[in-house]
C-alpha cells in the first residue's frame, strides 16, 4: 500500500526528531532533580574527567553520565557494585537516539553515607602522605619491651601474649587493655595508645580478632589513625582479616591479618635464634681451627729453614763477604802505597838533578847580583855592578868592567 506524503514542511529527519525529544525530556520539569538508586556497571572515568557508567537494578539498566565539573565534587570514586543516590536529569543524546541520566549529586545509598565519610578521609590522610611507604619502620629485631594493646581478657589479647612469650621469653609485655568496638572505643584506644607508649616499649601492637564493618569503625577514628601516625616506635596493625582494611591498617608501619601473626612478626623465634647461634658457633670454630692449621704449616715451613736449624749461619756469608773485602780493601791500599813511593822516589831524583850543587859540581858556575838574583842574561847586569860567583868550593866577588852582548 503506497504512503501518501505529506507536505515537505512536515516531513522530519532523524536528527531533528532526537534533538525535538531532546527538547522535550529536558524542557519537562517533572525529569528534573530526579532522585535516582542503582548498582553500578561498566563505570569508567575518562581523561577528559567525565564518568560514564550504568545503574541497574533486578529488572531495568539506563545509561549515566557524571560530567567533569560535578566529578571533582565527588569525595570517592564510584566503583562497580556500588549502590548509589544520585541526584540529576535525563538527557537525550542525539547522534544515536539514546537517553542518559545526567548525575549531579552522587553518594553511596544507606550506609554508603559513612563508607564515603570513610573514603573522603582516607584520601584526605592519604593527600598528607601519612599512607606513605617512605614513613614505614622495620620492627626491631629483638625488642626487649613490647606493648600490646586489645580486648580485655580476649582471644586476640591471649594469642598475642602466648605466642610472644614462647617465641622470645627475653621481652617484656606491656598489656593495656581497651575497648575495641561501641561508641566509646576511640576514646578508650587513645586512652590506651599513650599509656602503652608512657611504659618506654620498642613496638606496638594493635590487635583485634576481625569483626564486620561497623565493629571496626573505631580503628577508622581520626584522633587515634593521627596519634599512631606520630607514633615515636613503629606500630604493628593486627586489626580484622584479610578482607578488612581499616586506616589504623594503613598507617600502621606493619599490617597483618592476626593476632597471632602479630606476635611472631614482633618477636624472632627463640628456637631459630638458638639454631642460628649454634651454626654461628659451628662456623667460628671451623674457622679458627682452619687459621690454627695455617699458622702452624707456616711455622712448619720457618722452623725447617737454615737460620732455625743452624742460627751461625746467618753471619757466614757476610763474614766470608766481609774478610774478601777487608783483603780487597789492604791490598788496593798497598798498591795505592807502592805507586805513590815510586813516584816520590822519581820526584826526589829529579828534584836532585835539579840541585845547583850538583851543577856546581859539574864545573859550572851560578852568578848573582847584589840582591841575590841569579844572573841568566847579560842584560841582567850594568858595568860597574857587583856580582857574586858560586863555585864548587867557594864565592868570588868581582866588579864587572865590560860585558859583551845585552844592553
């Protein structure tokens, strides 16, 4: 059957027809400030800080939206499973024809009031690094002084004082007995958190035996989780099972999930320390007997050497040395004298060949004038001058008269 069609101007694309719902929803009043309660599904938070996600219950789902601006506001963020009230609109999306629920307000349903209390001042502690790893201690490795705080008279208290005291009888137990869970437990905790640090402990314990949520809500209280944060000895969180986290948990500089584990990470184990004390023992006497055995072949070896076996002989050789150059040194000696003899004699005989006595013996003469110079020239003397004459056997003195040559 053909479709009569009407006039153009009535005639409507599909764009127009979701932005026309569009319209609608979002003009109608009675789909705003809708309080809308639903479990959450697919949520994801993108970079641009919007957060998309679903809300179902056991028969229906919508879409849902939380846009960045109001996302900042939120003081946790929503995680799948949540149940949550959210306050806010409904909204069509255009270019696919679907409807979404805008959320402007978002908190947990019932309980989740405080559970988001809970978040807002676990994120507001964790902003001020008093979660940080950095700040975490090492237990001491054999305290000697160990405070314990928990239940009066309970399990918790009982397993800590057993199990420590039969790892390692040498510390100390420090029990302080406290509330643990009511309206009055934080309070009571504080109250016990510094009597226990007045009794000079080196570590502290804070057990619990586990509990539901509410039983553990003192262990969230903001007084104690900041006073065990300025704890001046590192603290031990023995505080519910693995499935409960609470802000002592995280402060504390050790978290385990009982009490019992409590006791063994504060103490070392007598039988361990006994165990490692005998192989330490075994190790040091294997380790003298060995520097004995060394020294003993060394002295082996430096008794059987010739100075040991005959001391004398350590000086023969520099005797024998000794002696060699001592004939050496008297006959290098000799040798120097003999030549320097020698030498003397042959100066001394030529020294005498020299002797003007001996010339004079010879049949020559030595004249000299006045002054007592030896005349060699005739230039020496004048006419008229005296000079003396040296014979073999006496001195003439004469006047010279003439002289040939010299002037």
């Amino acid at each position: 059957m053909a479709i009569t069609a009407p006039k153009n101007e009535n005639i409507e694309t599909v764009s127009g027809l979701n932005k026309r719902i569009k319209r609608a929803l979002e003009g109608d009043f009675s789909f705003m400030g809708i309080h809308l309660r639903g479990e959450v599904s697919n949520f994801k938070k993108y970079p641009s800080g919007h957060c998309y996600f679903s809300l179902k219950d056991e028969e229906s789902v919508i879409s849902a939206v939380i846009w960045a601006g109001d996302a900042r506001k939120l003081t946790f963020l929503p995680k799948d499973g949540d149940e949550l009230l959210c306050v806010g609109h409904l909204s069509v999306y255009p270019p696919r024809g679907s409807y979404q629920f805008v959320a402007e307000e978002v908190s947990l349903y019932g309980e989740g009031n405080e559970l988001a209390k809970l978040r807002a001042l676990a994120e507001k502690l964790r902003q001020e690094g008093l979660f940080d790893e950095s700040r975490k201690r090492e237990i001491p490795a054999f305290p000697t002084r160990i405070g314990v705080i928990a239940g009066k008279n309970s399990a918790g208290m009982k397993d800590i004082v057993h199990n420590a005291s039969m790892r390692w009888p040498l510390s100390t137990l420090v029990t302080v007995p406290s509330l643990v869970q009511g309206q009055d437990a934080p309070k009571d905790l504080l109250r016990a958190y510094r009597l226990a640090l007045s009794a000079n402990i080196d570590v502290l314990i804070i057990g619990r035996g586990g509990g539901s949520s509410e039983d553990l809500g003192a262990f969230n209280d903001e007084a104690l989780v900041r006073a065990v944060a300025d704890s001046p000895v590192p603290v031990i969180s023995a505080v519910g099972h693995e499935i409960d986290t609470t802000l002592i948990d995280l402060v504390s500089d050790k978290r385990v999930s009982t009490p019992t584990a409590a006791a063994v990470l504060a103490t070392p184990d007598k039988n361990e320390v006994l165990m490692a004390l005998d192989e330490e023992l075994n190790a040091l006497k294997t380790a003298i007997n060995a520097l004995l055995r060394q020294k003993k072949e060394k002295l082996d070896s430096l008794s059987s050497r010739p100075f040991f076996v005959r001391p004398s002989a350590i000086y023969e050789r520099p005797l024998d040395n000794l002696s060699r150059t001592k004939e050496r040194l008297i006959a290098s000696m000799n040798a120097s004298l003999l030549r320097r003899r020698l030498a003397l004699e042959g100066a001394s005989s030529r020294l005498k060949g020299l002797n003007p006595e001996k010339v004079l013996e010879r049949g020559y003469t030595i004249s000299e004038n006045a002054k007592g110079k030896v005349i060699t020239r005739a230039s020496d003397i004048e006419i008229g001058d005296e000079i003396l004459t040296h014979l073999k056997d006496g001195i003439i003195k004469s006047t010279v008269k003439s002289k040939e040559g010299g002037k």
